[in-house]
C-alpha cells in the first residue's frame, strides 16, 4: 500500500494562485536562525500535527484519501516529524515554544464550512482527544514510561508502543513496526519493509525520498525520488514558520501568547487555542 502514493504537498491543495507574503518569506535578512538539524527516534501519539507534505493513496475507482498518519517516525529538530508512513508533518507540541507545557487542554478549531473542533487533554500519564460533529471520535491513551496504551474507541483495537533503549516498537491489530537506533541510522522494519534514515553533518536523508539540508538560516527539503524533484523550505520569521515550495505557496504558523493560527496562502486554516501556556 506505502508504494502506490504519490507525493502531495499541503500546499498543493490551495486554490486559484494564492501564496504567502512574497516579501516576508524571500528576504534572508528577516529570518531567525532555526535549531540544528538532529536525527533521533520518535512516536506521537496527540496528532496535534499541521501538514507540511501529506502522502495521498488512491483506491480501485480512482478516489484519493490522505494517508493515515503512523504513531512511530523520525524527529528532525525545530519541531519537524516524518512518521513512518511518509508523511511530513510539524508537530506543535515540539515546537521550541511548546515542549516545556506539561499538561494541557488546547482546542482547535478548523475554519471553513464544517467549523469541527478537536480537543486535546493531557493530564500525568492521560491523554485524550475528542472531535465532534459529523464524524465524531474519541481516543484516549495512558502514556507508561516506557509502555503507551491507545484505545482509538469502538471497534478499534488496542494499539501499544513500546519503549526501549534503543527502540521503539509499535503493534496495532496485525500491524507491527520497530523504529531501530544504530551507530550511523536509524532503521525502520514493517512486513516486507525497510526504510533508512541517516544524518550526515548538515544533511537527513529520509530513505530515497527526501533529502533534508540546513543552509543557515533556511532548511531546504528535496524529494530526491522521481524525476521531477521539487524543493520545500522551512524558515522562521518573528513569531511564525513558514513552509513553502519554489512558487512561495505554503503554510505560515504563527505562535501568540496561548494562540496558535494555522493559514494555507494566506487564508486562515485552523486555530490552536492552548488554555493553560505560561
């Protein structure tokens, strides 16, 4: 199933030709510096994650749905997560400005016609996520120091993570994947699957797929699978990221005091209220 995706950027799913402020994102002067790029084994289990670039599958009839998102991935620093179904996703609660908040209630709220929200509670060693409306959802999870329990509610079975020195290992149904540390990779094991990560000095290579550079003050993601071989950019201006292609569309982050808004070419997308950040 993980090979007959084919790549699709959240910022190839605007309309029209919408982009973000040309001004803002090309001027090298105005940028922040970014933390240093580090490789390091990783799972997520809130999926408080904005999408950067969404892997899509398609089914018999044509039809395409976004892939799921997998518990187990890679970290990249400055909040940058790459699970283990290829998706590339910023997650807000490994945001330099967010990892410090222990516990919390945040609440988000999609823009446009179905106005869902989504709310998210972590209290000690519990986590929930509740989502209302049409397709309403439950998950809850007890985060063990080295076993997590998730129950995704009815006829979903129980999912593990197990933690150990230098491996995680997830099971779910008849689904199995172990995330491996060794001295120059990380190694990724499904059924009939490998994937390699590896981190040379300034530079990530995701597998044969993506290729991830820091160049200063901007990070450069290339896919390097395929023959056309587009380029992102992730970038850090005041209190927002950006994540942009070569044409400046993308998503801006913007982090005020307990508020986190979320645009796709300048048009508002969600918001991310936190009720009890310092």
């Amino acid at each position: 199933m993980r090979r007959v995706c084919y790549f699709l950027g959240l910022i190839l799913l605007s309309s029209a030709c919408a982009t973000l402020n040309r001004t803002t994102v090309s001027d090298p002067n105005k940028r922040d510096g970014l933390q240093e790029l580090q490789l390091s084994t990783g799972y997520d289990v809130y999926g408080l994650r904005i999408d950067l670039i969404r892997q899509v599958t398609t089914d018999g009839d044509g039809n395409s749905c976004p892939m799921p998102y997998h518990y187990l991935g890679v970290n990249l620093g400055n909040g940058l997560f790459y699970d283990a179904n290829n998706n590339l996703t910023l997650n807000l609660d490994q945001l330099p400005e967010l990892r410090q908040v222990e516990d919390f209630t945040i609440r988000k709220r999609e823009r446009g016609r179905w106005n869902r929200i989504e709310t998210y509670r972590k209290h000690d060693q519990l986590f929930s996520r509740e989502r209302n409306g049409l397709l309403s959802s439950n998950t809850e999870a007890y985060l063990g120091e080295s076993t997590i329990v998730v129950d995704e509610g009815f006829l979903s079975s129980k999912q593990t993570i197990q933690i150990g020195e230098n491996s995680i290992e997830y099971k779910g149904g008849l689904a199995k994947a172990t995330l491996t540390e060794h001295s120059d990779h990380i190694l990724l094991k499904e059924f009939l699957h490998r994937d390699e990560y590896r981190q040379q000095e300034n530079r990530i290579y995701l597998e044969r797929d993506y290729l991830e550079e820091d160049r200063g003050n901007v990070i450069e993601i290339t896919q390097i699978r395929g023959l056309v071989r587009p380029s992102y950019y992730f970038i850090k201006v005041d209190n927002s990221y950006y994540f942009f292609n070569q044409r400046y569309r993308g998503v801006k982050i913007t982090i005020s005091g307990s508020e986190v808004l979320v645009e796709d070419n300048g048009r508002d997308q969600a918001i991310f209220l936190v009720e009890n950040m310092n």
